[in-house]
C-alpha cells in the first residue's frame, strides 16, 4: 500500500476540520430547524447534545481514525479484530455519507444559483415578500436545480480529485477566515434591527411547553450533522491527523465554534425574519428567501450579497469535499482503484441519485412521493438520514468507542500529543455512560417504544 497521504501543517488540518463541520448544517439547516421547532427549548437541546455526546464522538472518532490509519470500513474491521458486523457500520457510514451528499449538493447548487442571482441585483425594487417568492419559483425549476447541481458536483469532484494537502486544506485554510468575518459583520447588522429583541427571545427563551420527542431526537441529529460526526468523516479526517496533533483539543475547539456560528447564523436571520414579517417555520427556504431582504436594506447591496453566497457555495465545498472524501477513500482503500476512479466514479453516482431531489419542487420525478409520505424526495432523504441514520450510527459509534476499544489504546491516543490528558476521565465517562444511553433514550422516545410524556 501507498504511504497514506497526512495534513501538511496542523493549522492546515484544523481549517479543513473546522471547514468539515463549519456549513450548511449550521447556515442553512440550524436556522430553519429552530424555526420548525420553536426555538429555544430546541437550541438549548442542541447545545447540551452537542457537549455531552457531539464533541465526545468527534474525540472517538478522531482517536479511532488515527489510531487505525483507516477509513470507516478499514477502520471498524481491523479495530474489532475483523468482525464482519462492525464492518458493516463501517459501510453504513459510507451510505449515509453518499445520501447526504446526493441532497446538500442540490443546496449548494441553490447558494451557487443566488450569487449568480445577486450579481443580476435580483432584489432591485422588490417588496420583501417578492424577494421570498423568488425562492420559490428557482425551487420549481427542474432544469435550474439540476444544472447548479451538476455544477456544483463538479466542484466538489474537483477539489477531492486533488487530494488530502493541494485540495482539501489549500482551500480551507483560505476560506474559513473570509467567512467567518463576513458572518460577523451581518450579525452585528442584525442586531441593529427592530425585530431583534423578539428574535433573542425566541433562540434563547425555552419554553417547556414545546418540547416534544421528535424535536429532541431532531435535535440530537443536527448536533450530529453540524458537527459531522456519526458518519465515519472525522474519523477519515483523524486517519490523515499526525501523531503531534491535539486530538481533544481540537474536539473541542471544533465543537465550540460549530455551536458559535449555528447560533451567530440564527442571531444574524432571526431577526429579519421577526422585522419583515416572515414565518420562522418557513422550512428549507429561510437562508435564502430572509438573507436578500437584508442586503437589500444595505449599501452596496450588489458586492455584499454575491460575496455572501460566494461563502456561502465555499462552506458547502469545504463540507462536500469531507463528505465526499470518505466515500472515495473507502473505494481507494478497499477496492484498489484509483482516486481518479473512485472520483468520477462516485461523483457520477452520487449525482444521479441526487436528481430527484434536484427535481423536488417539480412534479417532474416520482410526482406522487408527497402525497404518499408526507414529504418531498429532498426531504425525505434529509429526515431519514439526520434523524434516524446519523443517531443510530453514532450510538454504535460510541457503544464500540465506550465498551469494545482496548482501554489502554484509547487512552494512549488520547494524550498522545495533547495537553488537555487530564480530559481523559471525563471523556472516557461521558463516551461510556452518557453518550450511548442517552441516544438510546432519544431513539426509544422517539419511536414510541417508552414514552416519558406520559
Ligand atoms: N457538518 C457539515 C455541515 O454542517 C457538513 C455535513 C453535513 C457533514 C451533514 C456531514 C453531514 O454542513
């Protein structure tokens, strides 16, 4: 086998974690989730999942990736002494890697869509409810949808076609900053406006009446889909990880800021939402319908908004190509293709699976889908994977990180080049007990097996 490819500088691989974890998760999916949801009940389970599970998984899986060299697969066999069934988590990791790229990709597609969008001044003499209305009729264009697709496959392709150093941390390391100082300007913008109040309360305020099982388990997903975790990405990313680097540092620090621009990204939409009077629960749309009502409100509207979304396609990339990189190192690995193989290979896959979600807001595919299952085809990939896939993956995850892994590895790892080692306990702790029970809880809770309402 070929000597595995590892980050080149350790700034370098914590931008291209930060950049896996930093992106539509907590730009586009936060926002409306917490909008779905009533808001701060829900944001207050996200952070607490995120802390007590999110960022001990994001440690487990980065301990077992280093420490295996392996992707999932590789990763789960030689860990378990080659039994077949953990293999098998292994895979389900790739699938729910491929599923999720097939629908993200159609979103990015859409950030691709608004800059062009922006550059045209779409928002130019419109009422805010205009400028929403424009999402929907982009949604209900097949052709639209699946051409900004297409292009945005090929950017994702591209990128991992590069590799681990040229590709993936080249790009993160230049990006990540640009995007996060743009988001804290908007924010601040937010907060000047008159519905900023209502939306504070809103994020922050949690009201025990709305909690209910499928917003925790919602919650426990998206934990997990924003950071990354239950899906075999951190722990790829932990394999390319040398032997100086901090694992639980960087756990934490990743973890931390995930939570900071979930939050930042509500605190900068919420309160257009409550000024211009748009619904919170407007679904997948909201970035996009709320975002050009602000920059329309503000000076060189043309320049902001096409720089926002330009970051906005970037943060998408920098996930996708994490996403898309476990798949292709799984097929490198184990079938002995080469990445140029597995890239196109995969890419094409992954794209034609990816068209009927593409085609959601048309009629064009599957036409009755809605009506049968209560959700579109883009949404229901979504559900399934954020609410039952990642959590189950990530309960097998830790049961695996908490009961079946060699103590004395773990902790090696671990405080292998880390000077948080006295965390050690306390993770060991929380992977254990905490993590696997309290998923199971949320799984059983939701799937009416227990009912703690009651
Ligand atoms: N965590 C990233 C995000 O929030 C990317 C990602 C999403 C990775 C879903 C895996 C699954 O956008």
């Amino acid at each position: 086998m070929t000597q595995r490819e590892h980050w080149g500088t350790r700034l370098g691989f914590l931008a291209a974690t930060a950049g896996s974890a930093i992106g539509l998760g907590s730009l586009w999916k936060f926002p409306y989730s917490t909008g779905a949801n009533g808001g701060g009940l829900f944001v207050l389970a996200y952070v607490l999942f995120t802390f007590f599970i999110g960022i001990p998984l994001f440690t487990a899986e980065l301990i077992m990736g280093r420490h295996s060299q392996r992707s999932p697969v590789g990763a789960f066999s030689s860990l378990s002494n080659y039994s077949q069934n953990w293999k098998m988590v292994g895979w389900l990791s790739v699938l729910v890697n491929f599923l999720i790229l097939s629908y993200y990709s159609v979103v990015a597609g859409w950030a691709v869509n608004y800059t062009l969008m922006s550059l045209n001044h779409f928002t130019s003499n419109k009422t805010p409810e205009q400028i929403g209305r424009t999402f929907e009729t982009m949604y209900a264009s097949g052709g639209i949808n699946i051409f900004w697709f297409f292009i945005f496959m090929l950017m994702t392709v591209g990128v991992v076609y590069g590799g681990v150093r040229k590709g993936i941390e080249y790009w993160s390391r230049l990006l990540m900053p640009i995007l996060l100082t743009i988001l804290i300007i908007l924010m601040i913008y937010s907060m000047t406006l008159s519905g900023f109040p209502k939306a504070l309360h809103f994020i922050f305020y949690p009201d025990y009446s709305k909690l209910t099982a499928s917003g925790m388990l919602e919650a426990l997903g998206l934990s997990f889909y924003t950071l990354s975790v239950g899906m075999g990405i951190i722990l790829t990313y932990g394999s390319y990880m040398r032997k100086q680097e901090d694992i639980p540092k960087t756990a934490l620090t990743i973890g931390i800021v995930d939570v900071m621009i979930s939050l930042m990204a509500s605190l900068m939409i919420f309160p257009i939402i409550f000024t211009f009077g748009f619904e919170p629960a407007e679904g997948p749309g909201l970035l996009f319908k709320v975002m050009p009502v602000l920059f329309e409100k503000l000076p060189a509207t043309l320049i902001l908004s096409t720089l926002f979304f330009m970051l906005v396609v970037f943060t998408a990339l920098t996930s996708t190509i994490s996403i898309f990189e476990v798949q292709v190192a799984t097929f490198i690995e184990l079938f002995n293709w080469s990445r140029r193989k597995a890239v196109l290979w995969l890419g094409l896959a992954v794209f034609v699976f990816g068209i009927p979600s593409a085609l959601s807001g048309t009629k064009a595919m599957f036409p009755d889908w809605e009506a049968i299952y209560g959700k579109t085809f883009f949404t229901t990939v979504d559900y399934v994977c954020s609410n039952w896939i990642l959590p189950i993956n990530g309960i097998l995850t830790a049961f695996f990180a908490g009961w079946l892994l060699d103590a004395k590895l773990k902790e090696a790892e671990f405080i292998e080049g880390s000077r948080l080692s006295y965390l050690f306990r306390p993770w060991a702790f929380l992977i254990k007990w905490v993590a696997p029970f309290a998923i199971l809880l949320v799984i059983l809770q939701k799937s009416g097996i227990i009912d703690l309402d009651a």
